[in-house]
C-alpha cells in the first residue's frame, strides 16, 4: 500500500493551553509518521507555544506579527508544505 506525503498546517498565536493535545493527537495516528509533515505558522507567541513545540519535530514558520490572523497564517504554512495532502 502506497501512503502519500501529508503535511499538517496549524496556525498558532499563544496557543500554549492546546498546542501540546494538537500535536500529540497528530503525532499518534496510524500512519507511518515518515510520511507526516507538521508545519507551525505562529504570528509571534509570547507565551510558552514555541517551547512546547519544541518538543515535535515540527517546521516553524515565523509569521509577520503584524499580518497574523489565522487565514493569513495558514496561507503562509501552505506556501511552505511539501505534502500531497494538505491538511488544517
């Protein structure tokens, strides 16, 4: 069986209280986690996200504090995924 590339998009700004049960949750799925591409797109955490983060491998993606919302963070994590699938 073939298994195509994912990447997983998720847009953050001080998400400290979920971001760890988000990764956790996409880190145990079934699927071989090879095939598994985390983007982070955060517009400037000033809480303990990118340390929580830090414990996935994970890419992140610093957004222009001024830009961020969520549509325009995922925008920019789109840009950058290498998956065939995207998913958000």
């Amino acid at each position: 069986m073939r298994y195509p590339t994912i990447s997983v998009i998720i847009p953050t700004f001080n998400s400290e209280a979920t971001i760890d049960k988000c990764l956790s949750s996409v880190r145990k799925q079934d699927y071989p986690q090879r095939k598994i591409e985390i983007i982070i797109a955060d517009g400037g955490s000033s809480d303990e996200t990118k340390g929580i983060v830090s414990k996935y491998k994970v890419k992140w993606i610093g957004v222009d504090p001024r830009k961020q919302n969520v549509e325009y963070n995922k925008s920019t994590g789109i840009q950058k995924a290498k998956g065939e699938l995207l998913l958000m």
